[in-house]
C-alpha cells in the first residue's frame, strides 16, 4: 500500500510536471517585429565575390546593398547607384552614386569604395564573377564611376542587380574575415550566426534607406529537410517557408497563405548532350530526338509530380524576350508521329538511352513508361557524382532541374559551343549562324532578335526534351505577407511585410 | 588497472588511425565535383581549375592526406570549403547537441529498461509478455516513424512543443527542455523495449544460476541477492547493451536531427558527405570515431571493475 501510494504520487508529480512544462507554447513568431524565414540553403560565404541567386540572396541583401535594385516584376530601380547610363554598344556604363551612405564600420561608401569592390569582384572567383570579367572601372568623380567592357554585356544591369555589386566596407575586402563576418551598407547587420542552424540579423541603426526596414529583427533558419521547414512553419517557428510539391498541400489545408512563383525559374526535362552522336549514335539524329519530344505527355507528367507546373518544349523563360508562347507546345504529345520519326530514323527497334538516375523516383517511372513506348529502353546509371561527371562529358543525356537565367544567361549556357550546359560542345550550323550573328554586335537589341532566334532553332533541332517549368512555393503565416520575385525561388528579403495581425 | 586503461587507450588510438586513413580513401576516390557545386551552373572551366587550385584538388592523394594528418594531430581540422567555418568550432557546437539528445536518450533508456528487465525477469508473467511484445514493437517501428507522429501530435495538432529547432540551455533553459522533449522521447520509445528484453534475458540468465540458489539457500534476503549479486553479475551484458545502443543511436540521430532540424553531428555530417566537404567530413569522423572509443572504454572499464576476469584477458 506504502508502495502504491508512492507511485502513485510520482506519476502524479511527473504528470503535473509534464502539463506544466508543455503548458508553455513554443516560442512563437508572435511579435510582429520580427520576421522568422525557413531557408533551404545557407550562404558558402559573407564575401560578395562569392554571392549567389536563388535561395542565398537574402542572407547577402540583410548585409549589403547593392549598386541597382531588381523589383519584384524584373525593373531596375536606384539603390546605391542613383542612376546609370549604358552606352548603345554595352560596351561601357557610367553610374551615379548616393552620397552620405556609410558602411558599419564607419567606412564612407564613394567611388572608391565600389571601385575597391568591383575590382575585388571581378578578380575574385566566384559562381558568377565570370559575367563581369574584362571589365574594367575607372573612378570618374567621388561619385561617379565609368565601367568599361572588353566585349558587349547587354546584361550588365541585370548582374549589378543581382550578384555582381553588392557593396562591402573597403576596409575588409580581400580579407580572410570577410568570408564568416559580413562588413556593410545594408538594412540589417548580423547580430549571430550559428553555421547550419539560423542566422540572426538586427537592423542597422544608421541605414539610409528606413522603407527596407519592416521588421527590427530578421531570422534565417536554415532547414534543408522539407518535411522540418513545414512542420516548422505549421508549428509556429517560421513565419515563412519555401515548400515543395510535397509540402504545399498540407500547408495550404492548414490555412497559410500561399505564393506561387509564376515568373519562370527552372524548367526541368532531359538535357541531351550527345547531338552529335558519338555516344549514341541514336541521339545524333534529329529525328529520334523529336520522337523523344512527341512521346512525352506533359501535361500527365507534370500533375503527376508537381503541382501546377507549366507544361514546355523549349528551355527560354517566359521572363525574357526570347521566349515563344507557341514554343510551349511546339511536340504536342503524338506516340503515332513519335514512332513514325523513330521508324524514318532507322531505330523502329529502339535503342538504350543512359540517364541519370534522377531524385524523383515517380519522375523517373513515368519518363521510362513514356520512352519505352516508343522502344527506347531507359538505363539508369547509378552515379552519385552524376552532376560533375555530365559537366564534365561523360553522359549522354540527363535529366535535371536548371536555371531559366536571363535571354543570355541561357543562351550562354545552353546553346554556345562552349556552353557549361552543352556538355558534349554540339554546334549546329543554323545556331552556330545565330551566335555569330550575335558576336558580331552585341547590343541588347541583337541580344532580343539572336537569343529568340537561339530558341526557336534550339526546339525545331531538338537539343533538349523539356518537361514542364516547375513552379516555386513558398507560404507565409497571416502575420507576414510577401511579393514572388522575377526569376528567382524565394522572394528577395525586402518583399517581407508584416501584415499587422 | 593501469595496465589495461594503457592497453585499450593505444588500441584505440591505432582504431582511430586505421578508421580515418580508410575514411579519407574513401572520400578521395569518391567525391568529385566540389568546385562545381561551389561555383554552380555559371562557372567557367577556368573558374573550376582556379577553385580546384585553391582548395588543393590538383594534388596527389598521398600530399593531401599527409598534409590533412599532420595538421590533425596538432589539433587543426582545417576549415570548411563550403562555408568557411572552422570544423573545431563547428564540432564545438555542434557535438553538445547530439550528445545531449542521445545522452539523455540512453540514460532514460537505460534506467526504464533496467526497471522493465528487472520486473519482467523476476515478476514474469503479464510484465514479461508486455516487455517481449514491446520489444517486437521497437524493432518494427524505427525512430524517425515514431518522431514524424510525434510531431503531428504533440507540435502541429496540439502546439504543445516546438516541431523544430534547438535552444541553448545558456539562453532559454525552459526552451532547452522543450526542444528536447520531441527528440528524446523519439529515441526512447525506439530503444528502451529492445534494451529492457536483453537486461531481462541476462538477468534471467544469472537469476537462474546455481549459485544463486546456493546464496538462497544459505537464507540470504531476496533484496540482497538481486541488488547486490544478480545485478552485478548481469551488469556486463546490460552495459554492452546499452553501449551498442547509443552507438546505435549515434548513428540514428543523423534522421532524427533531419526531422526536428537540430544543428547536431548527424546532420552536419550528411550536409557535408552529400557536398563533398571533405575537412568536415574527415572532422566529424574523427570525433564520432572518438566518442564511440570513450564509450567503448568507459564500458570496458566498468565491467572490469564489475569482473576482475576482464582485466586479466
């Protein structure tokens, strides 16, 4: 009985402790100062040299400012630049800086600030430092500077606004430090960082731009794993998630407010490298290509494994000038055309195709089932470091997930002999006629007529199967509200509002 | 005594040399690609040749090891490729975590599986069947299952506990306990049935014994002859046990940090392997091969001291 009566008071106790410990909520998002972001990437480093698009982006606007600001829609707007001027041959830019800007270490921001930073970026290495080389800066005034190019760059403006100008102090640049400890202009300056857990930003006290201020505190949380970022945002730790087609169901079911990233970023579909055949000689004729194109439902495809995905066949974003509405369904999905271009090729018996074995194991059954129709008999290669190897020539075709950059940016990549995703470096003559065309003068408005050009040789000649251009969710509690970016995943950090709620 | 400690320590040691030379093989000829996946789609060729450069990918395997050994031995892990932070500090704060989830983890675990083998062996009947029903049921229903309802109920559906995230004890301590409770109790569940049936078969085991029917029929009190002699002498099954439980946890708390977004080892090491961060893996390597040496040792401590039989193998 003695026994009983103790037990039954420890349970009791530890009852009582139990309510009284889950009696206190998890620390909620609730003041509304704050904003709590679950990210699906962390920044490689604080150094501008190595910034990048995408998920990264709003770790580098928190701490710096750049030259020229992209708005939601894809306009320029003054930042640090006030106003710019690109020459008729975009093979010089003269910019107007702000006066009276100050970098938190107390370094004034002038022209020999941002010519100390250009310089810095344009000899670094970087993921996109490559857009600015050949450039050279000379300091015109205190502020005022004169960029000039080696060769034409209609797209100097859109890689200022992105990656390429974002300003640290010039007492830090070239140092070791800068890459863990970011030294800026920008709204925020970072208060913590715990490397793979969250990043901490509190606002800068002297920013000369209160409007890009909304909230007092900003907090990254870094969590890669899909199911914690909703979960996290379900359970009141985040106040805005980048979800996947998995996730974004069970978000929406929960009440939370979603934004579907409609202005293309990635487009997914197989990437055929070996046009000329050399490899698979099945994959340098145009016309199993084609077939290739014909045999894929997108539409099916596209509901079966994403949600609200775009159905495509050709790889230039709709963002851009290049793009074609009637591109989007240039193959309409025909398995009689699909077999009679593969009989006319000399392959009515098929051939085996090696793909890489792709994340998305339903993607992946769907792709073989629609191929197989058509007897090409899909060999997964099961390699983990399937990614370097493609880029570095070793694949036929894969199937991927890429960039919709800029009109240039995928021509570039995509189409240019030396192209980093024209792995197998295919020329075809009416393209390798476009890019000397383009070569010739590299104004923007031969960049518009050669990279729509570009696009329309590259879905008649089949150098790629395109799927579908996926689109980018992310979802907000009530308290906050945000606006989708032009080309890019997430929404830039200064499209983050409170909601007042 | 002394003797034995300097016996496992130097084993341990050429256990740690062995497993990290074979690890850094393994990376070598595995990874490719890291200054691709550091500059991405962009980059050109000359840009992966500089990185390449920079980070010493164009060397032979035998300079890069050695240079990466030395330096290890005088306590320099290097610094990540991909994010810059020194792997010392990264295993600094990173390494309390995990520890502390599957410490926590395996001392409940342990204390609830000693009271459950205990009854279930002595008691028998009802208790026993629950206890060999329960550790069928942790075999079949693994950590992360148990962590994914958990989450549903007691985070989304109830707002009870935080689904995610990690907070330091030195700034929220009542917050520390809360982040913990969903994780720990994953661990729990998962491990304690499997351990309480093990302590239950080695306690059966001795419990059964003839010399313990001999201390019986000498009229010594059962109390005693459970607490003072059974236990000790079932003590080296139920360490090991529970040793290669938290092993074993150790090595399952790679998921369990996935889901509850704790900055701990386990995904600090996936984060890295899946890049190719070959300083941070060879880093978290190391101290994981530590970890489990100390525990190992710790182990074989106490059953020596428990089993003087140990001491003289």
């Amino acid at each position: 009985m003695k026994h009983s009566k103790r037990i039954a008071a420890s349970v009791a106790a530890l009852a009582v402790a139990a309510v009284g410990l889950t009696g206190i909520a998890p620390a909620q998002a609730a003041n509304k100062t704050d904003l709590v972001i679950g990210a699906v990437a962390e920044p490689t480093t604080w150094d501008p040299i190595g910034a990048n698009i995408g998920h990264f982006i709003p770790y580098y606007q928190a701490v710096y400012d750049n030259l020229i600001l992209r708005a939601p829609d894809g306009s320029y707007k003054p930042n640090l630049a006030t106003k710019w001027q690109v020459a008729d041959d975009s093979k010089s830019m003269t910019i107007d800086l702000r006066s009276g800007v100050k970098f938190t270490d107390g370094a004034a921001f002038n022209a020999d600030a941002a010519k100390a930073n250009l310089d810095a970026y344009i000899g670094g290495v970087g993921p996109y430092t490559a857009k600015l080389s050949g450039t050279t800066v000379s300091v015109v005034d205190s502020d005022t500077i004169k960029l000039t190019m080696s060769t034409p760059n209609p797209e100097i403006v859109y890689w200022l606004a992105t990656t390429g100008s974002f300003m640290a102090s010039p007492n830090v640049l070239k140092t070791a430090g800068l890459k863990t400890k970011p030294v800026g202009s920008g709204p925020y300056i970072l208060d913590s960082a715990t490397v793979g857990s969250q990043y901490v930003f509190k606002a800068n006290p002297s920013y000369w731009d209160k409007s890009k201020q909304k909230f007092s505190k900003i907090t990254i949380k870094f969590l890669s794993d899909a199911t914690a970022r909703l979960n996290a945002l379900l359970g009141g730790q985040v106040d805005a998630a980048y979800l996947t087609a998995g996730t974004v169901a069970a978000a929406k079911s929960k009440g939370k407010t979603l934004y579907s990233n409609s202005r293309a970023v990635d487009y997914k579909g197989i990437v055929v490298f070996d046009r000329n055949g050399n490899k698979n000689p099945a994959l340098g004729d145009v016309r199993v290509r084609q077939a290739m194109n014909y045999a894929i439902d997108r539409a099916a495809l596209a509901k079966a494994v994403e949600v609200n995905a775009e159905p495509t066949t050709q790889i230039f974003s709709p963002a851009g000038t290049a793009y074609k509405k009637s591109l989007d369904n240039y193959y309409k999905f025909d398995l009689a055309k699909a077999k009679s271009l593969m009989a006319a090729a000399g392959y009515a018996d098929g051939f085996t195709l090696n793909l890489n074995n792709w994340v998305e194991p339903n993607l992946n059954a769907l792709v073989e089932s629609y191929l197989k129709a058509i007897n090409i008999k899909v060999n997964w290669v099961q390699d983990t470091n399937w990614y370097p190897n493609a880029k570095a020539g070793k694949f036929e075709a894969i199937i991927m997930s890429i960039f919709q950059g800029t009109d240039l940016v995928t021509a570039e990549t995509a189409t240019a002999k030396d192209g980093s995703w024209n792995c197998l470096k295919y020329e075809s003559p009416a393209m390798k006629k476009a890019w000397a065309a383009l070569s010739q003068s590299g104004t923007a408005n031969q960049v518009k007529v050669q990279t729509a050009n570009m696009n329309q040789i590259a879905v008649e000649e089949a150098w790629f199967v395109p799927f579908y251009r996926v689109l980018h969710y992310v979802a907000t509690s009530n308290r906050v509200k945000t606006v989708v970016q032009a080309q890019n995943a997430v929404p830039y950090l200064y499209n983050y509002a409170p909601t007042g709620k | 005594m002394l003797g034995f400690i300097v016996r496992r320590l130097l084993s341990g040691v050429l256990l740690l040399f062995v497993i990290t030379t074979l690890a850094y093989f393994l990376v070598f000829f595995t990874v490719d690609g890291v200054a691709y996946r550091l500059l991405g789609d962009s980059a050109t060729q000359s840009d992966i040749l500089a990185k390449n450069h920079e980070l010493g990918l164009d060397r032979p395997f035998f300079a890069r090891y050695w240079d990466w050994l030395t330096a290890a031995i005088h306590g320099d892990f290097g610094t990540s490729w991909f994010n810059n932070e020194r792997i010392i500090d990264a295993l600094a704060n990173r390494l309390p975590v995990t520890v502390t989830v599957v410490g926590i983890a395996i001392l409940i675990s342990a204390i609830l599986a000693v009271v459950l083998g205990m009854a279930a062996a002595i008691k028998g009947g009802w208790i026993d069947r629950l206890v060999q029903l329960l550790a069928i049921a942790g075999f079949a229903v693994p950590a992360f299952v148990i962590a994914v309802i958990s989450v549903t109920i007691f985070a989304i559906t109830l707002s009870l506990l935080p689904a995610t995230g990690w907070v330091p004890i030195t700034e929220d301590p009542v917050g520390w306990l809360l982040s913990l409770i969903l994780p720990t109790f994953a661990l729990v569940i998962a491990t304690v049935a499997s351990s309480a049936q093990q302590i239950r078969s080695a306690i059966k085991n001795v419990y059964e014994r003839d010399w313990v029917r001999t201390l019986r029929s000498r009229g010594i009190a059962e109390k005693e002859i459970l607490f003072k002699h059974v236990l000790r002498a079932a003590a080296p099954s139920g360490l090991t046990v529970l040793s290669l439980q938290f092993v074993g946890m150790l090595g399952g708390s790679v998921i369990i940090e996935s889901i509850f977004a704790l900055p701990g080892m386990g995904q600090y090491a996936v984060t890295a392997t899946g890049a190719g961060d070959t300083p941070v893996v060879m880093g978290v390597v190391v101290f994981t091969v530590v970890v489990v040496i100390v525990v190992n040792l710790v182990v074989d401590l106490i059953n020596g001291w428990l089993n003087p039989k140990v001491r003289v193998k």
